[in-house]
C-alpha cells in the first residue's frame, strides 16, 4: 500500500518509483498532457477529460473534432491523442498477427475494448475465424435492441460462408452499462450455435460490452 507521502508524488516521480501499473489513469495521462490549463493543473486536468469522455477508452476514440473542441486541449494536443490512438490500434492488429489462437477471451477483451464502437443503440458484431481460429474479419451485422429480435441467424450463417469462417465469436453492447445477459441474449446465442452447427462453423464465445465491460458468456458457463 502507498503512504501518504507516495500519494502526494508528482505522477512523473511516482512512476519512476512504483512502475505505470501503480498510477491511475489521471496521473497516466497527466505525464502525457505535462501541463495543466489557467486555472487548472495538469492532474484535475487530466481528470477532467477522462470525466468529459468517459474513460480512456473514449477519449482515445474520440474524433479529432470532438477532442479540439475541449476548452485547454488544442489542436496540437488532440493531433497527438489521435496518434496515440491509432498507434493503440496498430498494437493490438500486430498482437492478433502473431497471436497462435484467437481463443484467450483477454486477448479478445482487448480488441473488443478497443475496436467495438459503443452506440447508445445496441450493435452486435462477428468477429469470423478460421480453423486455427486466427480473426478473418471483424463486422457489424445489425443494430437495434436484441430483444427485438433483429439478428438474423440466417444472414450470420451467409457471411460465415462468405469470409469462409470455420468458427466465430459474437459481441453486442448493452448502453444501459450493465453487462449482465439478458435472456434474449441466452436465447439468441442457442439460436445461432444451432444453426451454424448445420454449416460446421463453431461458435466459441459471445462477449456483451457495457462502457469498459466486457463480459464473456463461455467464461461464465453460459453457451
């Protein structure tokens, strides 16, 4: 456990003592801004933006637009999150390049966290796989409440065919922020294994995201 002193640390000072893993993400992205703004140091700052995007997640997502319009931040400094975001981006693609299986839910948490676009409509997205199940492609088949009933095995089952997936691992979002399935959810997924199981593609997860959750029914015994 830190003392007081270590609490009162500069961010930059603390991660020389402690590592990055020991700092919030304020004080990470405090050593990132340097500097705060009139009226403002640097670690409110940086709080501040993490409370006006919602996390890290969405303030690397957010477009360049959307940053630059932030009182303090500027266009220099909204160039540069965009270039962060992207390298993220690039990180987790060479990750999955070299990755031996796309079996590891981490693994898939990270690229869900990172490339599944949270709406305030729900979105359920593939990501198809081949045998050695390696990602083949990453899509968005429909948009709308699952409870509606608005994904269609069939056309699951034609884009399997399509990208000649052998296996596939579907992800929806919850904008209520509970990431908890619902029965519908259960339902659906039943549906689709079933279906799929005509064509020999094999379904190995189903992920529900919500913010910065991202919850695997295969983990939770729920397929």
């Amino acid at each position: 456990m830190l003392s007081s002193t270590d609490r009162a640390m500069m961010p930059r000072e603390k991660l020389q003592i402690h590592g990055p893993e020991m700092l919030s993400d304020a004080e990470l992205l405090a050593i990132f801004l340097r500097t705060g703004i009139k009226g403002l140091s640097v670690l409110p700052f940086a709080q501040q933006l993490l409370d006006h995007f919602g996390s890290v997640h969405g303030l690397l997502a957010a477009t360049l637009e959307e940053l630059s319009s932030v009182k303090g931040l500027g266009l220099a400094k909204s160039i540069q999150f965009q270039a962060v975001g992207e390298l993220f981006k690039r990180s987790m693609a060479s990750e999955l390049r070299e990755a031996p299986s796309f079996t590891d839910p981490a693994l898939v948490r990270r690229f869900l966290l990172s490339h599944f676009e949270q709406t305030a409509h729900e979105r359920f997205a593939c990501l198809f796989l081949d045998s050695k199940h390696r990602l083949l492609h990453f899509d968005y088949l429909f948009n709308g409440s699952i409870a509606q009933a608005q994904v269609y095995p069939r056309t699951v089952a034609q884009q399997c065919l399509k990208h000649n997936a052998a296996a596939i691992i579907f992800a929806h979002n919850h904008p209520s922020g509970d990431p908890t399935p619902s029965e519908s959810d259960r339902i659906l997924t039943q549906r689709l294994i079933k279906t799929l199981r005509l064509i020999d593609v094999s379904v190995l997860d189903h992920f529900v995201l919500a913010c910065e959750n991202c919850l695997s029914m295969a983990e939770h015994q729920m397929l």
